[in-house]
C-alpha cells in the first residue's frame, strides 16, 4: 500500500489524531514495519523502529516488544498499554493476510480515558439498570408488603366480624338454650301444678259421689228400674234426718264446687294455650263498664263455691265500688273483662285477711297514666306495653284494693308471667291470662304494694268508647 493517498480528513474527523490525549486513531504497517498510513504524515515510509520515531515515542520499551510480537506472528490481536509522553494508550493489533501470508499490520490506538469512559458509562448505565431493578423489586416488594398488610387487615375485619358474628349466635344460643331450659322448667311445673291441680278436685268429687253412693242415695247409681224406685224412698228418708241432710247437702256443694275448679282450671288452660299460639279472639262491642264491675260483685256474692268469707268465717267480705262517674262506655269484650275482673277481685278476697276490698272506675287522659303510677309507688309492675302517648285519648283506669299482706317482694317483679304463684291452690295463670286480655285490647296492668303497707292495689286500663 506504499504510494496510497493519506486517509481522508472525514477519517481523521472519526478517528481523530495522535497530539489529541482524548482521540481515537489508526496506524497501518507493511511487513518491512514502515509505516503506510498514520495521522502524522511525516512518518509515511519510515520504518517503526527507526531513530526519529523512537525518539518521538521516547523508546517506549513496551509500545516496542508488543508491535514486534505482533510482526512476528506471536500474538493476534491482544493489547499494549503505555504511555510515551502524551497520554496513556491502549493499543491492539491484527495483522492482514494476503495468499496466506501476513502482508499489513493494522494497529488501532485508543485513549484509556476514553475506553474508562465507556467502562464507567457502561458501569453507570449497568449501575442505573441495577438501581432501577432494585428500584422495581423494592417497590414491588412495598406493593406486596401493603398488599399483604391490606389483605391481612381485611383478614382481621373479616375474622373480627365471623368472630363477632359467632360471639352473636353463641349469644343466642345461650339465650335460646336459657329460654328452652326455662320453658322446660315451666312445662314440668306446669305438669307438677297442673296435675296436683286436677288431682284434688277430681279425688274431692269422686270422695262425695263414693260418700252419697255409700251412705245417703245409693240407688241413684243404678240403671234399673228398681233403682229409680228406690231413690225416692232414699231421699224421703234423708229428708227426715236433718244431719244426714245437711252432709248430703254439704258433700253436693263441695261435688260442684271442685266441678268449677276443674272448669276454670280447663278454660285457664285453654285460654294459655291461644294466648301462646296468638289466637286470642276478641269480640268488642260498647257497653257500661260500672255496670259490668257491680255484675261480677253481684256474681261472686252468689257463688256458694266462692263466697265472699275469710276463712269459711260466716261473715262475708266488704266489696266497695265506689262509683265516681257513669256512665263509663269502652268498647271491649264483655265477657273476657269480666274475666279479669273476677281474676283480680278473687286475688284480692283470697289474700285480704277478712278486711274490706275497694274498687274504682274513673277517666284519664292516656297520656296522665304516667303521674298516677308515679304518685303511688316506685316498685311497679307494668306489661310490656307502657307507652306513655302524648294524645288526648280517654282511657278508662280500673283499680282493685286489699287490705291484705301485700305482694309478695320474691315475685313482684315477675307477677304476670305464667305460674307465678304463692298460693298453695291454682296454677299461677290468672294474672298471666289477664295480662295478655288487657294488652289485647290495648290497655295496661300493673300492681304496687300500698304506700302504708297494708294490702295491694292493682290497676288496668282500658281505651274508652269515641
């Protein structure tokens, strides 16, 4: 290639030249070492190892050995670093083969500046990629972490709430197991009372019915014909004899008395039972209430099975009515009143020591029904239906006062659930069933001890005709 023009300047311009520390150039040899083509122009032709060059790279010893490695073959391509006074270099070189033999020799010399420069640039670019990926995994990481954090929240709520939940219907449970267990309690002491209740008039009836077979009419068991002749010779002579008369006449009284029992405890029964299953029928219609309160006075007087005396004592009980307005209209069912009415006024002779029973009638204003159970005594006992109505509806409030003993404390705070009794006789369901009457005709019940200590009062109300 001896003769070849110098490179263009555009290849100076891309390799730069050999005074500049920062530049990149190429130096080409023929196989005798003289240069053929470099930027300093001045050494074309001239060989590599002659004076003026070497003293020009200060007879680098290095530069020397690895461009004679290379001419003679011993090393294809590698690489020299050195420094010859103008900078430090990196130099590699390739030989040029033509018909197999190494003809040229092209050497390309690189600023190590430069090469650290790419290295660092690379490093750096390789640096950022890192950072960034480290970037990338750290904020996946964070998304994970707050993901997990989030999940494990909504894990928690959700845990707290089932938790909650099964704390709720471990609640009911218990409540409905307390409930089942009580009303399993209630059923056999209904059982228990219920069958003692039945026992006593059922073995009193069969007791008199025995004693009158036995001793006073026994022909009127008989069927035939001879019987019924019998009996009248059987009563003409129990006629006769006024002892026998009047056990006769006593054991035909107690038989029907203990029939009444065993009827009342079968309506109590049945009327419990419709109360229970919401079938509690009301037939209203508008009548005199004083009227109806002076009929069951009237009624009870007239029961020989349950008259008006304190210890079968001869002398009958006081009922007062004491009437303070009339007519007093309410549309209600008559006989169902009547039935809470003989309840609470029964309770009051039984526990009234022979002493007077007062009773009343009068008008108030729904909405005053609060100032009268506050002007009496603080341990009242009232049905679920308290509402106190801010109206001017008329209500009716009936009162039933004893002199007696006074409400038992143990069950005043339950007096109107079922089986709620004191009494050595019935099954605790009267106030029960009158409860359940008075609140049907949307009215309430309640009761407190007197303020003096003697006796009881019970009120009930009920909404008078518009």
């Amino acid at each position: 290639m001896v003769g070849v023009e110098i490179p263009s300047v555009d290849f100076f311009a891309r390799y730069g030249n050999v005074y500049n520390i920062d530049s990149k150039f190429l130096v080409a040899y023929d196989r005798n070492f003289n240069y053929i083509s470099t930027p300093r122009t001045n050494f074309l032709g001239t060989t590599l190892f002659s004076d003026e060059v070497q003293r020009f790279f200060n007879f680098n010893d290095i530069q020397n050995k690895y461009y004679q490695n290379v001419f003679d073959g011993r090393l294809f391509g590698g690489y020299a670093i050195y420094d010859f006074g103008t900078g430090e270099r990196l130099n590699t070189g390739y030989s040029v083969s033509v018909d197999g033999k190494s003809k040229y020799f092209v050497f390309i010399i690189t600023p190590t500046a430069s090469v650290y420069s790419d290295i660092d640039e690379t490093l750096s670019a390789e640096r950022s990629k890192f950072f960034l990926l480290i970037a990338g995994i750290t904020a996946a990481i964070v998304i994970l972490v707050l993901f997990l954090v989030k999940l494990n929240s909504i894990l928690n709520e959700q845990i707290k709430r089932r938790t909650k939940d099964l704390e709720e219907s471990n609640k009911r449970l218990k409540i409905a197991n307390e409930q089942l267990n009580i009303h399993d309690r209630m059923q056999k002491e209904f059982i228990n009372i219920a069958a003692h209740e039945l026992r006593t008039p059922t073995q009193a009836i069969s007791g008199n019915l025995e004693l009158i077979k036995m001793n006073y009419v026994p022909s009127i068991f008989q069927t035939s014909s001879s019987g019924q002749i019998g009996i009248r010779g059987e009563l003409e002579r129990l006629v006769k004899d006024e002892d026998r008369l009047h056990d006769y006449s006593y054991a035909l009284v107690s038989t029907y008395r203990n029939a009444q029992r065993l009827e009342k405890l079968v309506n109590d029964i049945l009327d419990t039972s419709r109360i229970e299953s919401n079938r509690l029928e009301l037939h209203k219609e508008s009548f005199n209430l004083n009227e109806k309160i002076q009929n069951v006075i009237k009624d009870i007087h007239n029961k020989p099975n349950l008259s008006p005396h304190h210890d079968n004592s001869s002398t009958p009980i006081d009922i007062i009515f004491e009437l303070q307005e009339d007519p007093i209209t309410v549309s209600a069912d008559k006989v169902r009143i009547f039935e809470v009415l003989s309840n609470l006024i029964n309770n009051a002779l039984k526990f009234s020591n022979g002493k007077p029973i007062t009773i009343s009638a009068k008008r108030f204003q729904k909405n005053e029904i609060g100032s009268i159970k506050s002007n009496h005594n603080n341990e009242l006992i009232d049905t679920e239906n308290t509402r106190e109505d801010k109206d001017e509806k008329m209500v009716v409030v009936v009162s039933v006062r004893d002199r007696g003993k006074g409400i038992d404390s143990d069950i005043l705070p339950r007096l109107f659930t079922k089986f709620t009794t004191k009494s050595d006789q019935g099954t605790g369901l009267g106030l029960y069933i009158a409860k359940s009457i008075i609140v049907a005709h949307g009215g309430n019940i309640w009761a407190e001890n007197n303020k003096d200590g003697k006796g009881a009062t019970f009120y009930f109300t009920v909404p008078l005709t518009k």
